[in-house]
C-alpha cells in the first residue's frame, strides 16, 4: 500500500522542536502535515505497568549505540511525553561555550537575552511554573537538606507539570495519567490539529528527495504493536521541511537523504552531545538522615521515599557559575529512574565482587526505597558521530518496542572525563558526609555513556565546518529544510533541555515563515500562545 | 512433563536460568534445582520469570535464545577446562559451573572489549529487569502474586483502582537556601 499526498509544510517528528512550529504555521495558514514514528497514546493509555507492550515500552525508545546509549520518547508529543518535566532556562555562559573546536559554538545572535522572549512564549504556553518547598518530594527535599549541609544552595526546580493534579505517582516515564504533566498534547499539537494540522502516527520518515519546486518526504508506515513491521509506505510533496525526529533521527534521515538532495554539511551526524550527562546512586543510611538531617515523614520514618516524586525536583546550581573554566560547570539534580533502565548501572558500593549484577547488586536492590539518584549535567566535547545509516528508521530494532541499535559512536574525551570525575567527586561529598550514604557512579563500561538529552547532531552555528545550520536553522546548502530539535542545539547546556529546544524552535517560526513566503505560500506570523486544553485526548478525538 | 518453554529445550531452559540466576541470584526452588545456585536469600531472577521475559515476543531476544544458550554453554566448557574444573555429566555446562565460576564467567563475557558482550548485556538486563520489574506480567498482577523482586524492593502496591497515589509525597519545609543568583522565574541566571 502506497499513498502520495501534498501540503504546504511536512514536519518530521512530534516533539516540542516539530509540535511548535507546526501550531505556529498551521495557524498562520500553513497547511501542514506532521508526521511521528510512534503511535498517538493520551490519557488512558498511559499505563502504571512496567509490562512489555505497556506504554512503558510503547512511548519509550532505548537507542543502543557504541559508546553511547540515547533514551527518548517515540509517540505523538515526543519527549515531552515521557520527560519529567524539569523546566530551567540554560545559564548564560552556556551561549559562549567553545568546546573543543576553540571557538563560540553557538551562533552571535543567540544568547540568554536574545533566548529570554522565547523562553517566556514556552513558558506561558506549556505553562511552566516556579516549584516551591511544599512542591518538593522527599526525595528531593533530601537532596536538599544535605546539600545545605555541605554548605551548598539547592534549588526547587522550575516544572511544566500541574501540581493540583500530579498524584507524584512517579509514572510519568511512562506517560502521565493524569494530565497533570504539561505535556505539548494539552497545548500546541490541539492548537495546531484545531488550524489543520493532521498528525500521522506510526509514520517513520526514511528520506527527503527533492521535486521541482520542493521537496518529497518518504515514510514508512510500522505496525502499532511490532514497530519492526512495516505496514505500508507513502510521500508527501512539500514546499518546506520541519526536520525535528530528535537528535539519534535527524541525522539518519538526512544522510539517508543525501544520495538525491546532494552532500549534506559535514556536521550533520557530527558534533553529537550527551548533554555531559552521568548518573550517581546512593544508598542512604536512614538512621542518618533523621539524626544528622533532622528529616521524618511523621510516620516513623525518615526517608524511604524513593518511588513517591515527579522526576527531579530539586538541583543543586551552585556550579553553574560563568567564572569557572569551561568543563567543570554542571548541575546536580535529584532524580527519580523506575526500575529496570533505572536500576540496571546503578553500582553497589563496597561490593567486592561484581558492582552491577550478582549478590552485592541484589543487596543493593532489597533497600531501593532508600536510593537517591543524583542526576549530572555537565560541559561534553560533541564526541559523537552516526555512521552510516540503517535500512530503515534511525536504528535495527532489536524488540518489538523500545529497544534498537543504532550507529552512533561516542568516545569521551579527557576533558568530558574529567569533567565527570569532578562532579561525581562533588555528589560524594555531598552525600557521604559522616555516613550519610554510599555513593557510586553508574557503571560506564557495561554499555558506555547514557543520556536522556540527546543534542547537537545538527547544530546551529556560525562556522560552516562546525555546524550544519544557520542561525535561522535552515540546512546549509539546503533551502526550504528546517532543522528545530534537540539536534539544532550547539552543544551541552549543564542543565535540563527541553526548555531551551523548545525557546530555540520558538525563535525559528519567524524565519520558517519567511522561507514560506518566498516560496508563495501565504503563511503570517502567529504569535498568540496556543490554546490549552485539559485532555491530552482532545486533540486526537479533534483530528478524527 | 511439560517442557517448561514452547520454543527452548529444558537444557537451553536451565543454561538461561542459570545465567539469569547469576545476575540476579536467588534461593533454590528445591533440593534438586541445578540452575538456581542458592547463592542469595530470596527468589531472584529466575523465581521472578527470567524465562519468560526473554522468551516474550514483545522483547525479541526469542528466536536467538538457542544460539545464547550453545554459547554460554560452550564458554562454560571452555573455562572449566582452563581451570581444571569437572563438570558433570547431564548437566548443562554453565548449570554445572559453580556460583563463582559463573560470576567470574559472566564479568568476562560482558566486560569492554569482548567481541561478543553485545549478545550477553542484553541478556543480562533482561534477567535485571525480571526482577525488578516484572515486565512479563502486569505489575498488579506481579505484586498481587508477591513477585520476588518487587516485594524484596519494597515496590509500594498500588491503590484499589490500579493506579498509584501518594498524597503524602514532601517534608513540605524549607531544607536549602535557594542559589542567590536566582531569578525570578526560578531559573538559573
């Protein structure tokens, strides 16, 4: 089965770097097309189950690489689905950053202040609201309390989420049940669905080809339970593309494209980041947080709390500080990671045998209620690179759901290294002060180097041997594609990045709607946020 | 009797059961139980249904099961014969190996620079996830059940709706002076 449609402007991928400028154009008078590899789950579907073919599995996508494993959303919405909703606003040495090709990453016209208009348009739109103590879980407010106690600030971090609504279920890698998180299927894609935008789930882009006058996007269609399976196959001509199928995607589906387009920039599959991140677990001695904390629930114990939160809700930013030397800036967060991906690296301290399995790992794991996960986000090198692309998709999926092997590789340099051994050295002092807790880094060699914030494979910049985008995020050498993920993002940002996505790919609409015109197409600028909705099933049931 | 798998012999059964009971070990099912090493108090990978995760056609590891199995099996004969180990008959290799044979085993197979530790992590996780999270059931279910893994946690069992809650979630008091350069929007500056 084959289709062959057309629109005004096809956007590649779902998440906050698609969803945004396809409200934005659709309401504008763009016809628009959006089309996401994974399938349209709401409300309901968001299951409290760890069972494969749950949406656990079904949402989520776990990239296995070389050197580099990437986790991220696979479902209408994209990573806003399964994120946990950490919302701060990058810090602003992050826009002079030079890495390790000696010179600014980011592009001249974009610092905070350039960034701060847009990052207030996401922050009204989601909403995104400052968290106060009250919000903050025990998990969090632990952190805290031994952050203060080791002379350090800790903040409540800034959420998209509703706190009338949260139940603190911890569930929202997996979706959120409740709507409580402010998830893009309560704000742009029902307005963008609302001005005509059609969304297609289980429709994986494998390539761009150009026509006369535009460009042809081809996908696949998978099957909803065995996304190994493909059920069908279609185009969709174009005037514009939204490139924006995430930073382990993008990358892929433009050098697949590269045979008919013509050479792509030599940063595209290049540069990739990991957003410096590493994770730490502690286990706590519970005795100690009640008599050197001073912490109890009022119901007998002191902490034991790790299953109850909403992700992270506290950070410590004291080494977000612009006069320290680049690579040892970062945030420490406390985090919350289910069990299973959660659970797997986490290292027994003290174990004489083996750290991450056997007899000492089950130990380990009979006291989790008292684990604490101190989330790192630091300065990286953009050490990785995609090889070539696989027969279809971004990966070979080796599962039905969630689990694939792509081509990223990924080799740590000295400096992102050490960036990692001085915070975790930080998190130890922190959190082993006078037996506190036992501290051990996630263990690195198993399967390499993690993220949940996948970055930079197809940056802006302003040299055109280090970035594959212009500032306005069109694809060198390529008009009329647009690039608004986590890939466009130059590099590390030591905090969480969905915000700073999501206020890039604000700031690039107007551009994308110049490009429109010049190709006749009658598309204005909308600046009015997108209506809210309190279903994330509304805008499904709207599209039908 | 039954085969205790519709796609695996017993002998690839116990070598897999075997493996993932060195992962995640737990206390034998019975006094003849020769792929749980009783290396741990508890049930563990195996009790937690080990098999039936890597056997699940959500988790696609199935149909190279009996190829991970020959292979473990053939590593096992391998190190024993190394070190001068005797296993015995009738008994697959890695099952006859002892707990500590097969944790020193396993290291090496998944340890950088293996050729094949991209066969055996995966292998691994699943046997981790057995535990921890029952993915081959419903996790009402799994805790209705009194899944090992998932009791020994202290996983919190859900409300009466499935769903979980916690209305109690914050020590709900100030615990930290906040960064002085913060803004007003609560972001770093």
């Amino acid at each position: 089965m084959s289709r062959n449609d057309s629109t005004d402007v096809v956007v590649i991928g779902s998440g906050f770097g698609g969803a945004i400028p396809a409200y934005r154009l659709a309401a504008g008078g763009a016809r628009v097309e959006i089309l996401e590899r994974g399938p349209w789950l709401t409300g309901d579907d968001f299951d409290h189950d760890f069972k494969f073919g749950s949406s656990s599995t079904r949402a989520f996508e776990f990239t296995m690489g070389d050197g580099m494993n990437v986790l991220g959303g696979n479902c209408v919405g994209g990573g806003s689905v399964v994120y946990f909703a950490a919302m701060p606003r990058a810090p602003r040495y992050v826009f002079g950053r030079r890495g390790g090709i000696g010179e600014r990453m980011w592009p001249r016209t974009i610092d905070r202040d350039a960034l701060d208009p847009w990052y207030d348009m996401v922050a009204e739109s989601l909403p995104i609201t400052r968290q106060d103590w009250d919000d903050v879980t025990y998990s969090g407010g632990l952190f805290a309390a031994a952050c203060s106690r080791a002379g350090r600030t800790a903040n409540p971090v800034p959420a998209a989420i509703d706190r009338d609504r949260c139940t603190n279920c911890n569930w929202m890698m997996s979706g959120c049940r409740f709507d409580a998180k402010r998830s893009l299927l309560l704000n742009y894609l029902p307005a963008a669905v609302v001005h005509g935008a059609r969304i297609r789930p289980l429709h994986e882009v494998q390539r761009i080809t150009r026509t006369g006058d535009g460009y042809r996007v081809h996908y696949n269609t998978v099957d909803e339970v065995d996304y190994r399976v493909v059920t069908g196959s279609g185009t969709i001509d174009c005037k514009l593309v939204v490139v924006a199928a995430g930073a382990a995607a993008t990358p892929v589906i433009l050098q697949r494209s590269e045979e008919d387009l013509g050479a792509m920039p030599e940063a595209v599959g290049r540069y990739f980041s990991g957003n410096g991140e590493r994770l730490n677990t502690a286990v706590v001695d519970e005795d100690k947080v009640r008599e050197l904390l001073k912490l109890d629930r009022g119901d007998g114990r002191a902490y034991e709390a790790y299953q109850i939160g909403k992700g992270p809700v506290c950070a410590s930013w004291d080494k977000l500080d612009g006069s320290l030397p680049e690579f040892s800036r970062y945030s420490l967060e406390q985090l919350y990671f289910p069990p299973g991906f959660g659970t797997i690296l986490a290292q027994a301290p003290e174990a004489a045998g083996p750290t991450w399995f056997g007899t000492e790992k089950k130990e380990m794991l009979r006291r989790w209620q008292s684990w604490l996960t101190i989330f790192i986000m630091s300065e990286d090198d953009n050490e990785g690179v995609f090889g070539p692309p696989p027969e279809t998709g971004n990966a070979d999926r080796v599962s039905q759901q969630m689990l694939s092997r792509g081509a990223l590789s990924y080799r740590p340099s000295a400096d992102t290294r050490a960036a990692w051994k001085r915070a975790d050295e930080d998190v130890r002092d922190i959190l082993e002060r006078d037996g506190l807790a036992r501290v051990m880094p996630w263990n690195d060699e198993v399967i390499g180097a993690y993220t949940v914030h996948p970055l930079a494979s197809c940056r802006i910049g302003d040299d055109p041997e280090t970035s594959a985008l212009d500032d306005t995020h069109e694809l060198r050498g390529h008009p009329g594609i647009f690039v608004t993920d986590g890939s466009a993002v130059p590099g590390a940002l030591t905090v969480n990045p969905a915000f700073t996505i999501a206020a890039l790919a604000e700031r690039a609409v107007p551009g994308i709607v110049a490009a429109a015109g010049r190709r006749g197409l009658p598309v204005r600028y909308v600046a009015e946020p997108p209506p809210s909705v309190s279903s994330s099933a509304w805008a499904r049931t709207a599209d039908r | 009797m039954e085969p205790k798998s519709a796609i695996l012999d017993d002998r690839e059964v116990m070598t897999l059961e075997a493996f993932a009971d060195t992962i995640i070990p737990g206390e034998r099912r019975g006094p003849h139980d020769r792929a749980v090493a009783g290396a741990a108090a508890g049930g563990g990978a195996v009790a937690s249904g080990a098999i039936d995760l890597m056997t699940s056609e959500e988790g696609g590891l199935a149909g190279v099961l009996p190829t991970l199995a020959a292979g473990l099996d053939e590593h096992a004969r391998d190190w024993a014969a190394r070190r001068g180990r005797t296993l015995e008959d009738g008994v697959p290799a890695f099952a006859a190996l002892g707990f500590d044979d097969r944790t020193a085993l396993a290291a090496t197979l998944m340890a950088p620079g293996n050729p094949e530790r991209e066969l055996w992590v995966p292998l691994a996780m699943f046997s981790v996830m057995a535990w921890d999270t029952g993915a081959s059931q419903h996790t009402t279910d799994a805790l209705a059940g009194g899944h090992p893994g998932l009791i020994a946690m202290g996983f919190t069992p859900p409300g009466a709706d499935g769903l979980w809650r916690f209305p109690d979630f914050s020590y709900r008091k100030v615990l930290a002076t906040v960064h002085p350069h913060t803004t007003e929007s609560g972001d770093p500056a």
